[in-house]
C-alpha cells in the first residue's frame, strides 16, 4: 500500500502543486489509514472497514482532525479509482462530519496595541526580529505558513508590497503598512545580519541558531507575547490573519479587495468576517445606544 500512497503524494506534488504544509498533512493522516489496514491490500478494503476506522478516528480526534483524515482518504481512494487501480470507491459513501460554524474571533484593537507593544517585560535580544513578525502579521493576515516561506527578495521594502506563495503555489501581492515595513528595515539593519554568518540564507526570519524559523517556533513565539500582553485567550498566527480581516472590514474595506489580500479563492470563505463584524457592531449598539 505503501507504493500507492507514494505514488499519490507524487500526484499531489508534481500535479496538484500541493504545499509543504499540505503534502505533510495528508502523509501523516495516510501513516495512519496504512497502520490500521497494515493487514489488508488496498483492493480488499471494504466500505464496512472504513466505517470500523472511521469510528476509530472519532474516538481519539477532534471532529475537525476527523473531518480532515477521512478528506485525506477519499482523496486517496479517488485517486485510486483515477488511475484504474481498483474497480469500487469504498469511500465513496463515507460522509464527511458536519463541523460546527465558528466563527473566527478577532483581537480587538486595544489588544492589538498591547501585542505590538511587547507587553511590559523587560525585551530580549530578538525583539526586533519578533516585532518584524507581529507587525508583518497584523499588517498582511499572512497565513503562518507563508510568513516562514518568505525570503528577502520577497519583501519589497521600497514600495511596501509583500509577494507570498499561498495555497496551490498561488503568488499574490500584498500591500504592508509604514509601522510593519518600519520594523524590518530595523530588523534587517539591527539584528538580521548578526544571526547568521551564512550569506546563501535566504529566509527573512531566522531562528536563533540562525536557520530559518520554523512554523512551531513563529506560533511559540505568538504565544510569548499574547501571555505578556496579558491576553487571556488563545491566540495563533491564524487569529492575526483573523484580526486583520476584520478590522479592514469594519473600517470600510469592501470584500472583494479583502479576499484578494487574504488569498481566498472563494469569496465565501471571506465572507465570514462579515458576519464576525456584524456581531461586534450588534454588541456595540446594544452596549451604547438608550434604547437598545
């Protein structure tokens, strides 16, 4: 089984033009399909099988962990059937769990402040690098994975633009405020060049080994400053990306530009933010006006 899962993944690579991100993800959730049917050849996998492992799936995952291993199987299985391997789609009549609607929460503008301001801690070394980061993420609403991709050339500094590759190896270019591009200039001046001696590195953020930083390290180093801002709620990389739309769209940004910056190939998924801003102005009126 093996063999065809690589062979998948290779599909997804060369054809599909899948993400590191992404090619990872579906490699793990196909570990997993591979060690509970390490007994069986892929033919003989029955749509009673699949229900024993999807209930198994539902004993130890997250229904949104869930919904994306068994996305990831029926991937598998169409691909399958795409190049004639087996004759029945088995996953063909496994539905996929219906995730509840949450709506992405937003970090209001007073925490924003408090963020970017580094909380009230005395500022390690790396602060200048970290602020780069902080500011590059409310500026932009990069995805935490293009954040890490970024190299040097990508980051015009002059025009304040920044070129990303998103999901599907998709480039878009992104507009990034005065306060943002301020802070990697700083970066770069300041610190950049003291974290490595290695002229061929191309990455725009380093790590403090001076490699380029990685998608767990830029999400502990969120976690960092959201606990010495004193924010209680979780937040990521992600709830900046949050954060961003929002707060464009509650000052006037109009969706289609919103969707455009966010990297959304479906107006839908931007759509969203509508509805969070919705809800904070129905939270305002109430709070604000006499007869609410």
């Amino acid at each position: 089984m093996q063999r065809l899962i690589d062979e998948f993944i290779s599909y997804l690579t060369v054809e599909k033009g899948g993400s590191k991100h992404t090619l990872t993800s579906y490699k793990k959730d196909l570990a997993q399909f591979t060690k509970f049917f390490k007994d069986k050849v892929v033919e003989e996998i029955s749509r009673t099988d699949l229900s024993h492992y999807v209930s198994q799936l539902s004993s130890k995952f997250s229904i949104t962990s869930v919904a994306r291993k068994i996305s990831s199987m029926k991937s598998f299985f169409h691909f399958l059937m795409r190049e004639g391997r087996i004759k029945k789609d088995p996953s063909s009549e496994i539905k996929l769990p219906k995730l509840p609607k949450r709506l992405p929460k937003a970090l209001t503008f007073g925490e924003i402040f408090k963020l970017l301001a580094g909380g009230d801690k005395p500022k390690s070394h790396l602060w200048p690098r970290d602020l780069a980061i902080l500011e590059l993420l409310y500026a932009t609403g990069l995805r935490a994975s293009e954040i890490v991709s970024l190299n040097i050339p990508d980051v015009n500094l002059d025009v304040c633009f920044v070129k990303c590759t998103g999901k599907g190896e998709k480039e878009r270019i992104v507009p990034v405020g005065k306060k943002a591009v301020a802070a990697i200039k700083d970066y770069l001046k300041n610190l950049r060049s003291k974290m490595t001696k290695n002229e061929k590195e191309r990455a725009l953020f380093l790590d403090k080994n001076g490699h380029r930083l990685s998608r767990q390290g830029l999400f502990n180093l969120v976690k960092k400053y959201t606990r010495e801002a004193g924010i209680t709620r979780h937040t990521s990389p992600h709830t900046l990306r949050h954060t961003f739309a929002t707060h464009l769209l509650e000052r006037g940004a109009d969706l289609r530009t919103v969707q455009e910056m966010l990297g959304h190939a479906n107006i839908s998924t931007t759509q969203i933010y509508t509805s969070v801003s919705r809800e904070r102005l129905k939270k305002i009126y109430s709070q604000a006006h006499p007869r609410a």
